[in-house]
C-alpha cells in the first residue's frame, strides 16, 4: 500500500483492487491489487488525479459523486472502462463509490468490480448450455433478453431474424407488446425502417436518440411513441459469411444513447445470437432436407407419417377419427412422355398448390413420391363426410391445366383408410395406398375405401417377391433362344436370348409374369446383369457367325453401372462385341436425356450393336431414330399378325421398312407364324425374321443342334 502523504492502512480488503480519493480526485492511497488490476506501477500512480485513470470523470462530475457519498453514506455505483496504459479499453467495469474516514479525514473508497463481465460470461454458459440441450430459439432468445434486462434495467431487449425474403420475423421481445411485435413481423428491411429495420438494411448499427423526430422512425414512430419508447439502438446480426441474419435492439424510455456497459452487453450478445441464428437456421436446413419434398415444398412421407402418429397419439383421448386419403394422379406418365418432365414438374407443383388450399394445415397435405399425395383428416366424421371430401379433391384435381400452351387434363384415383383398421401410422397409410391401387384396378377416377381383402392380396404379393429372391439365389433361371432367320441368305444367323423360370413347385413361369415383379421390387438390375453375363457365355459356345439378342429392361438405364456390367461381360465371355445384339424399348427414348443418350453412345463405343424392340407402339419413335445410335429395328408382332388382313398393317410394315433402310438400319419382323405372313414381310423387304414359324424358343442345347441341323441340311440338298 503506497500512500502520497502519510501511510494509510486499508484494513479490511488488503487483497481488493481498492483506492482512496479526496474532494479534488486525487488519489491518496490504493492497494497493490488496485495497481495489478489497473496496469500500472507504484510509481506511475504518484500525484494522480481520478480523470487520469478513468476519464469519464471530470471535475464537475466527481464534485457532485463526492457531496452525494459524503452526504447519504450509500455507497454509489458507476460504470467505466477498464484501460490499458496505451490507453484501449477492455471491458466495462463497476466501481463503487463509498465513504471513508482516515484520521479524520474525509475520503471516498474506490472498489473495482467485475460482476458485469461475470454475469454476462454466466449469461453466455447459460445459452450455449441451452442450444446444446435443444432448447428453441424463441426459448432462448426470450431467455437472453430478460438477463439482459436485468443487467440494464433501463433497457427493453428485442432479437428479430431476417429471412430469405428480407423480411424482419419477430423472434423474441418478452418486455414488449404482442401488437408491437406483431406489427414489425413481416416488414422489408430497407434504408428508412426504424432502426432494425435500416441497421440490417445497412449491415451496421443504427442508434436513434429521439423516435420522435428521427427520419427513420417515419413511419413507425406512431408505434412506438404511445408504449413510451423514445430512443432505439440496433445493431446487425451478421453470420460467418458476412450476411445480415438479424437485428439486435435496445428501446430506451427517454432519449439517450447506449452507455460503455450497454455497448459491452450487446457485443456479447450479438456473438450469441449469431451463434443462436446460424444453429437453427442448420437445424430448419436439416429438418426440411429430412421432412420436406424439394419440389413442391410439401411435407414428405416421412413427416406425413410422424404427423399422423403424433395425431394418433392426441385424438386416442379425445374420441375423433382419422382417415387418410391416399391420392394417385391418373394420366400423369403420359404428360412426361409425350411433353417432358419440365411439365410433369409444373404440373405436380399445381396439384400441390391446389391440395394446400382446401387444407388448413399446412402438415396435413404431402407429397408421397412420384405423382401421389396424401391428406389427413381429423374430427367428427363419418363416411358420407370422407366420401365427400375424396370427391371434392378428385374433382380439385380434374379441373383443365395450361401447358405449354395446351389445355391439358388429368385424373385422380383416391384411396381412403380409417383409423378404426389400423394400428400404426405406417398400417395407415399402407391400407390408404393399397385401396388407391385398388380404384386403379377398377378404372380410375373415383374413390375407394380399405378392405381387410387388399392386405391378402398384398401379403401373396410380398410372398411372390420373396419367391423371386429366392430364385435368383438358387440359379433357378435360365435362358431360351429363338432362332432369327435372315432373309438373304435363308438361314439363322442369330438368336434372342428369352429368360425363363424353372419354379421347383409352380413350372416353367413367363416373364410376362416376374418381369414386372422385378422391376417394382427393384430385383431388375441384379437380374438384367445375370441375363447380360449368360448371353454373352452362350453367344461364345455358339458358331462365330450367330449373333445372340439380349434384352435391356428400361429400368437397368435408371442404374449406374450399366455399360460396366456389359463391358465386363464381353471380356469375361471373350465372345466378339460385334455378335451381341442389345434390344431396348421405346420407353428408354422417350426419358430422352443426357445420362441416356451417353449410355447408347458408351455401348456403341464397346461395339455391340443396338436394336430398337417393338417398333411402332410407343408415341414418338419416328423422331427419335435420327437422335439416337441403333443398327436395327425390329417390327412389332401387332403389326405383323394383321399384315394379311388389314391393308393398314401392311402399309404400316411397308413404310417402317422404307424409313429404316433410308437410314441404314436393318429390318426384323417379330411374331411370323405363317408362310403366308414371311411370304408378305419378305416381299415387304424385311432382311430378317422371328417367331414360332422359324422356331420356338429353346435350351441352348437345343439351339446348337437345331443350327447343326440345318446347317447339315443345306450342305446334303447341295
């Protein structure tokens, strides 16, 4: 303790950051903790004046402190900023001011506190620790707001965020009116928007010390004048990228500016309420990638089925009805075909918006996948009531779209299923699902109730795709060729490989049967792989100059990897690229895209050959056959079955084979099983021919000895 005239003994706190002063602030003696906390040396202290170490006391201020605490004897408290000896400032401290005799003499008692800076580090645990806990924003940002109003009484807090509209959301101001919040919800920010408003505008701090008069508060002063708020600093909310996220305001009842403390305790807080802002601006991110359709914006299946369970779990009390409607598009996939899938978007969009307004609730509507929605309903219903909101949605849904200039229509098939016959939220929509798929079977556009028979017909459908698992594993399927006969030479130069299974107990089973099982159960790809990697073994057991045929299911071109299984094939086989002939289906050209045009292109490069299979039954074959890479085109059987009895058919056969040879492609006329019919498709100028008149499909053993056979023929009739 060091003193400037006599040795004065400061008893009680030798260890406390104190001084003493006299009517004049000079200092007259401080302890060793008081020099630590200020930054300076015994000797720097000599013949100091009050003003020196804090120069928010002047002469006038520090005479009217000292006659207040020589006067009641209460201590006083102040706030300053704690400086270093170059002068920069730290933090906001407290200081005491309180009343001191030492040998008579009347002195004033400096304590230096930090209970500021240690409510606020308190303030900051006690956040962070509720974020990490999952508290919600509004939860912690009220929280925030009234510790920060306890630390300056004088203040009303408000945190407000800026969304991706720009628009200032109300988040939090527990001291302040709901129509006062609710008045500033929604508002654009801009340059003359009160003062959170223009400080996000700006992306700095605005401090208005008169509403009343401040240009800024033109046209919300008659807001805040009536509730007594005559001042308001804001200050920006910013996110690590730099991007205004919100607007952090003190409103003051008299007209001021914000003091050192007052500056400290918003500095703290906008760096929590970054913090806060960005977790849950992560948070909705993740919870909108989880729940809701990046589309149509509607919620997906996977919040549709846990808003159903939380409402399962709430109307059990209450004795209300649930019933889903499960809603099927009718004619959609056509749209997609024939007008592309920028349209089929479009549309989808329409029906969502459509579904959104005659639902309430905007968790009540979803978007289940592809073209199906689904809508809850709950309260006091009964079926008649169901029955006639299903209609309301079908004919919702009916009314004319514009697209693309064109007035387009589409359907609605409408499954419905009652809580009363489930007991999850998962049995519930599966039973809304299966009755919707029942109104499909039935001819569309109307709606059907659940029926304990559809879970039957279900469960004998799951039973069918276990059967074929359990096929795959057990090398059940096998292959049959159908001999191709070529026309110019008059003998079989190839064969289309034709899968087949080999059920222990149900025979040999079509794939008319067990394609489009494989397909809707996602079997397709294990499956096409198999059949590629056995035609192409088979095509290397067969002469060097029989080409083998083998089917492409349109789904294996929705699958990466595609051009790698066939690749490896070849190799593995080592059969000639040039002998394996790959059919696909007019449905792969009409999803015309890039990954599909590069996958023909990647095939060609390999130097197999490609063929066009069912040619004249799809919608756009024509315009397609000079935008994509094939060697072949193979007639469709429809066509060739009428060819002698209706003279559209044959015109129809005549001009396919016209077209094709004008552009190099090779002609093969499916489904012969007449003389009269390959005396016709021959005269026609098909090159090739297939069907049960040239030979049925067979073993590949089979195949072999049938082509020695005629091979053995034509060498004896020689």
């Amino acid at each position: 303790m060091q003193a400037r005239d006599h040795a004065i003994e400061i008893q009680h706190a030798p260890h406390a950051p104190i001084a003493l002063f006299d009517e004049q602030g000079r200092l007259h003696g401080w302890s060793p903790a008081f020099a630590d906390d200020c930054g300076h040396s015994t000797l720097e202290f000599r013949d100091r004046l009050i003003g020196h170490i804090w120069p928010e006391f002047d002469s006038a201020g520090w005479r009217e402190i000292w006659r207040k605490v020589q006067r009641d004897g209460d201590a006083t408290i102040v706030h300053v900023l704690a400086r270093a000896k170059d002068g920069t400032s730290s933090e906001v401290v407290e200081l005491e001011i309180g009343r001191f005799i030492s040998l008579g003499r009347p002195l004033a008692k400096i304590e230096i506190r930090r209970s500021a800076t240690r409510r606020l580090h308190l303030l900051q645990q006690e956040i962070l620790q509720a974020m990490a806990t999952g508290v919600p924003l509004t939860g912690i940002m009220e929280t925030l707001c009234r510790r920060v109003e306890a630390l300056a009484p004088s203040v009303i807090c408000s945190v407000l965020s800026v969304d991706r509209q720009q628009q200032l959301r109300h988040v939090a101001s527990p001291s302040l009116p709901v129509h006062y919040s609710s008045a500033i919800d929604g508002a654009l920010i801009g340059p003359k928007m009160g003062s959170c408003g223009t400080a996000a505008f700006r992306g700095e701090a605005v401090e208005v010390t008169d509403i009343e008069t401040d240009p800024l508060w033109e046209d919300y002063k008659q807001l805040a004048l009536p509730l007594g708020l005559r001042a308001c600093w804001s200050s920006p909310i910013k996110g690590a990228d730099g991007r205004v996220i919100g607007a952090f305001a003190f409103y003051y009842p008299r007209s001021r500016g914000p003091t050192p403390l007052e500056r400290q305790v918003v500095a703290t807080c906008l760096h929590l309420c970054t913090i806060a802002l960005e977790h849950e601006e992560t948070r909705s991110r993740a919870y909108e990638q989880a729940f809701t359709d990046p589309l149509t914006r509607l919620p997906n299946r996977a919040r549709f089925q846990q808003r159903i369970s939380e409402t399962m779990a709430v109307v059990a009390e209450t004795g209300q009805r649930i019933a889903v409607q499960y809603i099927g598009l009718d004619r959609f996939q056509a749209v997609n075909e024939m007008l592309g899938y920028s349209v089929g978007d479009e549309l989808l969009n329409v029906i969502a918006s459509r579904l959104r307004s005659i639902v309430k609730d905007h968790d009540a509507v979803a978007r289940m996948g592809g073209d199906e929605f689904a809508v809850i309903q709950v309260g006091d219903f009964n079926e008649h009531d169901i029955a006639k909101r299903a209609l309301q949605v079908i004919e919702l849904i009916g009314q004319p779209f514009l697209a693309c200039g064109q007035r387009l229509e589409l359907g609605a098939s409408t499954g419905i299923a009652l809580d009363t016959d489930a007991n999850t939220a998962d049995e519930l929509i599966q039973d809304a699902s299966l009755a919707m798929r029942r109104v499909k079977e039935m001819g569309r556009g109307t709606y059907f109730f659940y029926e304990k028979e559809l879970n039957a017909r279900m469960q004998a459908r799951r039973r069918a795709e276990a059967d074929l698992r359990d096929g795959l594993s057990r090398q059940q399927f096998e292959l049959y060729f159908q001999p191709i006969l070529d026309l110019q030479r008059f003998a079989v130069t190839g064969a289309e490989a034709l899968l087949r299974w080999r059920h222990p107990e149900r025979g040999m089973i079509s794939p008319s049967d067990f394609i489009p099982l494989a397909e809707q159960c996602g079997l397709i790809e294990q499956l096409g792989s198999w059949v590629v990697r056995e035609g192409c073994r088979a095509a290397a057991q067969l002469p060097a100059d029989i080409r083998v045929a083998i089917n492409l299911s349109p789904m294996q071109f929705d699958r990466p990897g595609l051009v790698r299984t066939v690749a490896a094939a070849l190799e593995e086989s080592g059969v000639e690229p040039s002998r394996i002939e790959l059919e696909i289906t007019e449905s792969v050209l009409l999803h015309d895209n890039d990954v599909n045009v590069a996958t023909l292109d990647e095939l060609n490069d390999l130097g197999v050959t490609i063929a066009l299979d069912d040619f004249g039954t799809g919608y756009s074959s024509l315009s397609y056959l000079h935008r994509f890479s094939f060697d072949r085109i193979k007639i469709d059987h429809s066509f060739i079955r009428d060819i002698l009895r209706n003279e559209g058919s044959l015109m129809i056969v005549r001009a396919i084979v016209m077209l094709a040879h004008s552009l190099g492609l090779v002609v093969t006329a499916e489904g012969v099983e007449t003389d009269e019919q390959l005396a016709a498709v021959r005269g026609e100028g098909c090159d090739s021919v297939q069907g049960y008149y040239i030979g049925r499909p067979m073993p590949l053993a089979d195949f072999q000895v049938a082509i020695g056979n005629s091979r053995g023929a034509s060498v004896t009739a020689a």
